[in-house]
C-alpha cells in the first residue's frame, strides 16, 4: 500500500535541440554575476563554451569560472570553488557539463556561505542547509546522474577515501535544466554506456524494495524497456538523436524522486559503488555493473517474486512452466547479456581493485536497509569475491 508523501519537483527542464535558446530568459531571473562551472575541456573542443559565454556576455553578465571540475569532483575543488563564489558574491552558479559538474555546482550552492567546514557538515555529517544558499542551472551535456533534476550531490574526499553523496532537499534542486540530446553525441562511447547503465541502477535501486502494488514499479518497468530498448539502438549508432533523446528523458525520470514514491527504496549497489570509486577514482556507472550481477544473484532469494516479475515485464521472458527461481534467473541472464552487449565493465579487477582494498571497502559501504535484504559485511566481501 502507498504510504503517505508529497511530491514536487521545482526543476523546469528546457529539453530539445533548441533548449539552449531558452537560456537567456532563465539568465534574466537572476543577479548579474554568474559563475560558469565546467569540465575538462570537453565543451571547448565542442564549441559549446563560446555559445554559453555569447549568451552570458549579450544577457549583460559578468562572469567568474571554475573550470576543471573533475569527474568524482574532490573536496578540495569545492574549497576553490567556494572562494570564488564568495569573493565574487555571485547571483547562480551556471553548471555546463556532466553530473560532476552539476553536482559540484550545487556543492559550491550550499557551501560558500557556510561558516563551517562544507565537508564536514554537509557530507561528512549529513546536515542540511542552514545558510545562503546560491541558485544553480545547468546545460547537461552528459547523460546518466539525473543531477540536472535532483538534490543529489557526491563529493570525494581522497585523503580519507569517502566518496559520499548528500541528497539535498528542493531548494537545492537546480532551478532549471537546458537538455539538448544532440550535446551527448560527442560523449566517449565508455562514458555513454556508463551513464545508460547508471540509469538502469538507479531504476533497479527502487524498483527492488516492497512487496505491494505500487504505481512507481510500473513506471520503472517501462522506464527500463525504453533505456534498453534506445541503448541498444545508441550503441550502434550514438547519433542516432531519438534513442540519445529517450536515454536523455529516462535519465532524467529515473532520479527525480518520482518513481521512489511510496517506497523504501535499496541503495546497496551505490554504497558499495561509491566506496569502490573512494578507491579507485574511476567511473561511477562502471563500479556499478562491476558489482551489479554479484549483488543481484545474492539479493534474489529473498524478494523472488519481483525478481520474477521483472524478468517477465521487463525481459520479456516466458514464465509458463517454470518455477519463480528459473523465471527469475533468466531475468538477470538477460541483464548481464545486455551489460555485455553494451561492453560495461563486469569486474572490480579491471577497475584497479585489488585484495589489500577489499576490507577498506567492505568498511566504507554504508549499509542500506530498504531493499529486500540487510547485507552483513561477510556478504559485501562476498559481494566484492564474487565480482572480482
Ligand atoms: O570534464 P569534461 O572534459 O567535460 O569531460 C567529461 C568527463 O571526462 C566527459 N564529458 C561530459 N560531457 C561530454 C563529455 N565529453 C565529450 N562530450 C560531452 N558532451 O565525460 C566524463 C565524465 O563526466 P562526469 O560528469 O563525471 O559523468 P557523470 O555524468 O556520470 O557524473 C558522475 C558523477 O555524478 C555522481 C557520481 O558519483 C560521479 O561523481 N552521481 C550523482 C548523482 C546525483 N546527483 O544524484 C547520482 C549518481 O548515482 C552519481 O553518484
Ligand atoms: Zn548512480
């Protein structure tokens, strides 16, 4: 049964090929100092830099930049961005990139006017804002995080190995979000398949957790046939515009709140990602279809029915003749075939983890307790074991 909630999202998403025309009339919302967030360089090879600077320049703005915001964005790149935005008293911080730039962005949004150290309080101990709080937009130019219409923000610490994620409350949100799919076309085919299935883990994270008739696990199932669907069709062709704009969209519903509606909602996969990614530095959705089909074999058991169901509602498998357990099986069999298709990373071994970080992992892995099983640490190192 549906518990009781309330739902809204304030991001106001501008989605298309012209989306970026749209900007001036968010710019003219705020102050006249921005402060422009991006990556590694990827959107001057691009020439997005020079479109956004353009619009900027002609809305009258007078710019500040944190470029090189890195992906796993460090705590130490939120202290240097947190200067800048304080010293220049800017009115938005403008995020152009991917989720590390747009989580970082809304790092800097709650940090730089706290009087506190940001790490501490807003990662370290999970408190929410009490102070000035700067507005964010974003021009995603990368799909997978749902960041650009969420509260989520991951910041890592790589002097005490904690890679963590505050997932901060609406008015946090970005205030708005330009999504144009034909910027994702340039994304190195690694980073595309690492977004799609960071989309599908973060589908999965909700969809296995209750045992109720619950409006959000429909969603979810067809969420997840689109982005199967559209990423086998990208990863022949990623410029094919209609499945990089699907993957964009679902990308978007899959974390904004929605379909966790009235669930409990899991979480385990991320924890035990993060704390691979606290290790290694290397791609989010990667650490998560390293551990996935480990995590998922051993979870099975104990919520079996939806197991089953999503074998047969998403995988399309025929449940006639067979026991829960088969039926369910296959579903995951089908799982790891499209892992594979897509060419996702399947163990830890290739992510760089190796045996003497097993128990530092194990031992930074929150455990969550809304999915259908509590994992004790033995059954994370199992977990971390088995995906090697
Ligand atoms: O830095 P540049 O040069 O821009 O290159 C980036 C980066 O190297 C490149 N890229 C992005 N758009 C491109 C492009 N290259 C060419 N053309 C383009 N159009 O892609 C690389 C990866 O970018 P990044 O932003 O790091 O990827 P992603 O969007 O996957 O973000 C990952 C971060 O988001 C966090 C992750 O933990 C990680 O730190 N997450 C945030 C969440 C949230 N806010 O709710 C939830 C997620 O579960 C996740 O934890
Ligand atoms: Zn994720």
């Amino acid at each position: 049964m549906l518990g009781t909630f309330s739902y809204t999202n304030p991001t106001k998403l501008y989605f298309g090929e012209d989306a970026l025309d749209s900007l001036p009339r968010e710019l003219a919302r705020y102050g006249d100092r921005v402060l422009l967030a991006y990556g590694g360089g990827s959107i001057k090879k691009t020439g997005l830099y020079d479109e956004v600077r353009g619009i900027l320049e002609a809305a009258g703005k007078e710019v500040f930049e944190v470029p090189g915001v890195m992906p796993n964005p460090t705590v130490e790149k939120l202290y240097a961005g947190c200067t800048v935005a304080r010293d220049n008293d800017v009115d938005l911080i403008l995020a152009v990139g991917g989720g590390s730039v747009v989580d970082y962005a809304k790092a800097v949004s709650v940090s730089a006017w706290c009087d506190e150290d940001p790490w501490e309080k807003y990662y370290a101990r999970l408190e929410e804002p009490d102070n000035r709080i700067i507005p964010v937009g974003s021009v995603l130019t990368m799909t997978g995080t749902g960041s650009e219409m969420n509260g989520g923000s991951v910041i890592t610490n790589r002097a005490t190995k904690q890679k963590i994620g505050h997932v901060f409350g609406e008015e946090v949100f970005p205030k708005f979000a330009i999504l144009n799919p034909r910027l994702t076309f340039t994304v190195p085919r690694y980073q595309m398949v690492a977004g799609i299935f960071d989309v599908m883990s973060h589908i999965l994270e909700q969809y296995f957790s209750g045992d109720d008739d619950n409006t959000s696990d429909y969603l979810a199932e067809g969420l997840m046939r689109s982005l199967v669907h559209s990423s086998r069709i990208a990863a022949v062709d990623p410029e094919d515009y209609e499945a990089r704009s699907n993957i964009m969209w679902t990308s978007a519903w899959a974390l904004n709140t929605l379909i966790a509606k009235g669930k409990s909602t899991d979480w385990m996969v991320h924890m035990i990602g993060q704390a691979i990614g606290a290790y290694t530095d290397t791609t989010h959705g990667m650490t998560l279809s390293a551990i996935s089909p480990a995590y998922y074999r051993l979870v099975m058991p104990y919520g079996l029915p939806k197991f089953a169901r999503f074998a047969t509602a998403v995988w399309d498998v025929d449940a006639s003749g067979k026991t829960d357990e088969e039926t369910a099986a296959e579903g995951l069999e089908h799982m790891e075939d499209w892992m594979r298709e897509l060419g996702l990373v399947m163990n830890i071994s290739e992510l760089g983890v190796t045996d003497d970080m097993i128990d530092g992992i194990a031992d930074g892995s929150f455990v969550m307790d809304g999915g259908y099983h509590v994992l004790d640490r033995d059954e994370i190192v199992a977990v971390l074991e088995a995906s090697k």
